[in-house]
C-alpha cells in the first residue's frame, strides 16, 4: 500500500487464503520481504507459516528500499531462516540502489559462492 496505493492483493493473509482456495499446483506466493515487514512486520513468523506456498522471495531494505545490507532486517538471519525451512527458490532483489549499480553489489559477496 505505500509503494503502490490501490494495489488489489496487499494482505498476505488474503493471498494465502486465495492460493488455498484455489488449489492450483501452479500457484504460489511471490514473498516480497520487504512488502510483508512494511504491511504486517513480524516477517520470520510469516516465513515459517507461508514456506508451503512460497515460489519465489524478494528482498530489499527496510525502510528505504536500498540494498538489503542493514536497516530494519538483518537479512543473514533470514537467509539462513530459508535454508532451516528447505527454500530451494530464487531469491529476487527489488531495490532502488543508492549509487551506481556495480557500486550497490557489495552486499551480495558473502554469499557469491553459496550453492543451495
């Protein structure tokens, strides 16, 4: 609602509820943490819960949309969060980088050679 106001599915819980409904094996939850933390907070609960559902994570900072290294989240705890709970997906970043791009990667060092 704050990025997009109007924006049609801006509950988790509703799109939970839909995919459940629906039962479509093609179906999943696109889990943007950065969305779930600004609309609900409380994001590892929601991780824990909605894994069954989840196809793809989306990751930026809180509450500036930067790059994910720091601010409200402390995503290595996350990470390795998705690891404990078995996500074999992708991990997709939406950010607005705060400099050139190439400068804004350094984040994404520790975790180059990482294979799932």
């Amino acid at each position: 609602p704050r990025n997009v106001p109007g924006y049609f599915l801006n509950d988790f819980g509703f799109a939970r509820d839909l995919i459940q409904e629906l039962r479509l094996p093609n179906l999943k939850l696109q889990f943007d943490i950065y969305h779930c933390q600004i609309i609900h907070g409380d994001v590892t609960m929601r991780l824990r819960e909605m894994m069954p559902i989840i196809g793809h994570v989306q990751i930026a900072s809180i509450p500036s949309r930067n790059e994910p290294d720091g601010e409200e989240l402390n995503y290595p705890f996350l990470f390795e969060e998705l690891d404990r709970l078995g996500y074999a997906g992708f991990v997709g970043c939406e950010y607005n980088p705060r400099g050139k791009t190439t400068d804004g990667l350094a984040w994404f060092k520790p975790y180059a050679g990482a294979k799932s």
